[in-house]
C-alpha cells in the first residue's frame, strides 16, 4: 500500500521531470515540513497517513493566510502564487464539507449538548467537544466554530 507521503514524493519526481515548478517547489516544502516533524521528537519516526494530512492541513492554511495578507498588502502576484499553491496541498485533503453539511452536523451537536444540558454561549465547549471528532480534517477550526455560534445564537 502506498503511503502518503511515497505519493507526494513520487508526485514531487513527476513534477521535476515535467518541469512543473509550482508543484516541485510545493511539493518540496510540503515534504521538508514532513521530515522536520517526523524528527521533531526525542527520536525519529514515520508519520502516519493521518499525522501527514495534518502536516498537509497546516502547510495549505499557511498558503491560504499568505494569500489574504499578499492580497491586502497590494501583491496580486504572490497571492495568486500562495492561492495557487494552497490549491494543490489541498487536492491532497480529504474534501472539505459543505456548507450545508456543516451546518446538519453542528445542528445536530447543538440538540445533543441541549439534551445534555448545556445552552447558550457556555454551550460552545460542549458542541465542539461532539463536533471536533466528526469533521476532523474535514473542516478548519475556524470555520467550525463560526457555524457553532451562529447555531448557539440561535
């Protein structure tokens, strides 16, 4: 069975061959942030699929918060870069949820807390306790707890 990270490297080589510059210089840093984390420990081990994509995760979020700042810094060119590089980290992810699908799966985590007795603003602990293990990976926190409020506001 192919690892992840085997396929980002054999992606990376492809990309050499074809000259991709993007992808190689993407896929190289991706990888570097692989390895520095795979020896960040006492000893060196090898990442999981699952510690991979959260590598994978934090590199595209990095790419997508240098995009907004190179765009409201009055440089198109490096958020177009940024943009595009957080786009192909992020053909590496599982799919992100919908909007719509968030939403049913915060609704439903905000009746279970209810019934466990948490309401209002205190209740955000408690949804995000239910909701974390449901969306991990396939929804940025940020974006999770936006929709647990508004939810919670009622």
């Amino acid at each position: 069975m192919t690892t992840l990270k085997s396929k980002l490297q054999e992606d990376l080589n492809a990309a050499i061959k074809e000259r991709d510059e993007l992808r190689s210089s993407t896929l190289r840093l991706t990888l570097t942030a692989i390895t520095k984390e795979e020896v960040a420990g006492k000893e060196k081990r090898e990442l999981s699929d699952d510690e991979i994509l959260k590598v994978i995760t934090k590199e595209a979020k990095k790419r997508r918060e240098a995009a907004d700042a190179f765009a409201q810094g009055g440089r198109p060119e490096s958020a177009e870069r940024e943009k595009a590089e957080g786009e192909l980290l992020a053909g590496y992810l599982p799919k992100q949820l919908s909007d719509d699908e968030l939403n049913d799966i915060v609704g439903q985590a905000v009746e279970e807390a209810k019934a466990a007795g948490a309401e209002g603003p205190r209740a955000m602990g408690a949804v995000m306790k239910i909701v974390n293990p449901k969306v991990a990976g396939l929804a940025e926190g940020g974006r999770v707890a936006a929709v647990v409020k508004k939810l919670l506001a009622g």
